[in-house]
C-alpha cells in the first residue's frame, strides 16, 4: 500500500468514523429516554436501563452504518475536490490508486457491516431477550401480593389468593387488556414461577383463557396445564423469533442438518446479506458523483449528506415496495443503484481517459 492509497483511505475512514460514533452516541441517548420505563415502571436500576440500551446498539449500528460509510466517502472526496487534490491525483494519472482505495474502504465497510449484522447482532439481541425475561420475572415476583390487584405494567392486571410453601401461587388471575382487538384473562388454580430453555414461565394449573374481541366475542379454552412466557405479560405482544438470535453460521448448520431451509431463516440471512450490499450500493452512487474532479462553485452544490439521505430513503422504498420472489430478502433498490452507479462510473471514466498526444510532423 503507498502512502497515497493509505491516505486517502485514512480520509475516507476518519469521516465516516466520527459522524458513525456521533449518531451511535445520539441513538444511545434515545433509546436510553424510550426505555426509561425500565426505571420507572418497572423498578430496575440505571444499571439495568444503560445496559440494555448498549445491547440495542448493534441492531440501530447496522441500519445507520451505511450511511455513515456513505457520507464519510462523499466528504472526504469533497475535501479532495476542495483542496485540489483530486485534480492532481486525474492530471498525475494516479485515479487507479483513488478507485483502489474506494474499493478498500467499501470491502472494509462491507465486512464490519456483515460482522454486526450476522454474529454480534444476534447475540446482543439473544441477551437483550434474556435481560427482559429476567426483568419481567423480577416485575411479576414482587408484583405478586395476595389479595391484592397489581397493574405489572400498563394494561396488565396481576392478582393471587396466596402463596404455598416452594413458592406456589394459589388462585392466579391475570388480565391482559394490551390488544385493542382481543382481551385475554389468565385464571389458574394455581401457578408456579420457573424456567426453561426459553426464559422464565408461568406454569398453569387446572385454569383457562378466556378472550374477548372487540366486537364483544367471547370464547374460552381450559387447560390442566399451560406454560405462559413471563415477557408476554410484561413485554410486546408477540411470538420470540428464535432465528433474529442465531448467528448465520448456525443458521447454516441447522439447515444442513436438516435438509432444508426454513422461511424464516432464510428471510434473516437474507436481511443480514442485504445490509453489506446497501453499503456497497450507496459508497458506489456517492464515488460515482464525486470520484471526478469539477469546476462548479461549492455554494451551488447540494449538500452529499442530503443526497445521501435521500437516495437511501428511495432505495429502501423501492426495495420494500418490489420484492421477487428469486430474491431472500428486499434488495432489489440496492442491486439497480449497483447498476446506475457502475454504468455512471464506466461512461465517465471513458470520458476522462486520457487521449493520446499527436506529434505533428
């Protein structure tokens, strides 16, 4: 590597950094003020909050670190552009060593996304989970009073006649009224606090659910024994999806072992693969506009970061609006920013390609 391909790498790297660690810090500051219930709903610690919010951090890196890597090359070719730089790497004929360090700083961008999204993502999330149930399992305990309704979180009604010795609850009752469109009541003779291989449950005994939708039906399903998941009363509505916290590489495993892959699965390898190819698509569109040098005056020029938002807006809902059924995942908006960046790259090129010199007789 010469000195020029390491300093212009180092450019287009230090850029990207500091607007990726500036919107990192921002994301955890938000998320942060989301969370805050974990404080003041359900009784945890600052420690509990900040440590969640770090664990949130990979899923929100890998949705802005594109951008980040897009904006970060678009200014440090504008800075080249500013300085004269950039003209004197196309006079020298030196743009072969700007194209390799474009595509050294794109493949290094590319791998840390894949990194984020395939391995450390789904085992933050993995612990993110288990955090929760853990919480929730601390919420739904001291919530626990005999004789007594507790509201565990907003919409959800907790109440038992009393306690056994082992920690046996006698005469459950729980009333979920989160869903707009059914409302679901627990009733057990009895319950018992344990865990499993998913997280912390609720094992039922000798009850029924009954639920009620909003047109006022009303239906109800009896049970000797039902195993409720504690975040379903404490977190979201909703199934866990196992395959968000397995990294691909069990992912893949998985589907050899048994001959096939799952819809799911594959819809998440396919999420994970397409954030690498949207870095690779947005860093080609911006070296494409600014990769050649101009005589324009700065005033009049629109800002990279605009654009730069802009066109990921528009591939993204282009990618969410078309999906074809021979692609896993919605990247069809990246795979035709590849193609219009590379068709403007190659007509610009041979626009820029030095002619040779006559010698007159």
């Amino acid at each position: 590597m010469t000195r020029l391909h390491a300093y212009l790498v180092r450019l287009f790297a230090s850029d990207a950094a500091a607007l990726f660690g500036i919107a990192l810090f921002l994301l955890f500051l938000i998320q942060c003020l989301r969370s805050f219930d974990v404080v003041s709903v359900k009784g945890q610690d600052l420690l509990t909050l900040a440590g969640q919010a770090l664990l949130l951090m990979p899923t929100m890196a890998v949705v802005f670190l594109y951008i980040s890597a897009a904006i970060g090359l678009g200014r440090g070719l504008r800075a080249l552009q500013a300085s004269q730089e950039l003209h004197i790497i196309h006079v020298s004929r030196r743009s072969g060593v700007l194209v390799g360090a474009i595509a050294l700083f794109i493949i290094c961008g590319m791998s840390l996304v894949l990194l984020l999204s395939n391995f450390v993502k789904p085992a933050t999330q993995r612990q993110y989970n288990e955090w929760s149930a853990s919480v929730a399992a601390d919420v739904v305990g001291r919530a626990l009073t005999s004789n007594r309704f507790t509201e565990v979180v907003p919409g959800v009604t907790i109440a038992i006649g009393g306690r056994e010795a082992g920690g046996e609850l006698r005469e459950f009752f729980a009333d979920d009224r989160r869903d707009p469109e059914s409302r679901r009541t627990y009733v057990a003779k009895s319950a018992l606090v344990t865990s499993d291989d998913e997280g912390y449950v609720l094992q039922l005994r000798e009850g029924a659910i009954q639920y009620m939708t909003d047109e006022m039906q009303f239906s109800t399903v009896s049970f000797q024994r039902y195993d409720l998941a504690m975040d379903r009363l404490t977190g979201e509505t909703g199934s866990r999806n196992e395959a968000a916290e397995t990294d691909t590489i069990t992912l893949v495993a998985e589907a050899l072992a048994k001959g096939r892959l799952d819809g799911r699965a594959r819809w998440e390898i396919g999420e994970r693969m397409g954030e690498g190819i949207r870095l690779v698509a947005l860093c080609l569109f911006v070296a494409s506009l600014m990769v050649f040098p101009h005589s324009r005056r700065a005033g009049h020029e629109v800002p990279i970061e605009i654009v730069v938002l802009v066109v990921a807006f528009i591939e993204r809902g282009i990618s969410s609006s078309y999906q074809p059924d021979w692609l896993p995942a919605p990247v069809v908006g990246s795979f035709g920013l590849i193609a219009l960046s590379i068709l403007v790259l190659l007509l610009r090129f041979r626009a820029f390609r030095p002619q040779p010199r006559r010698v007159s007789a």
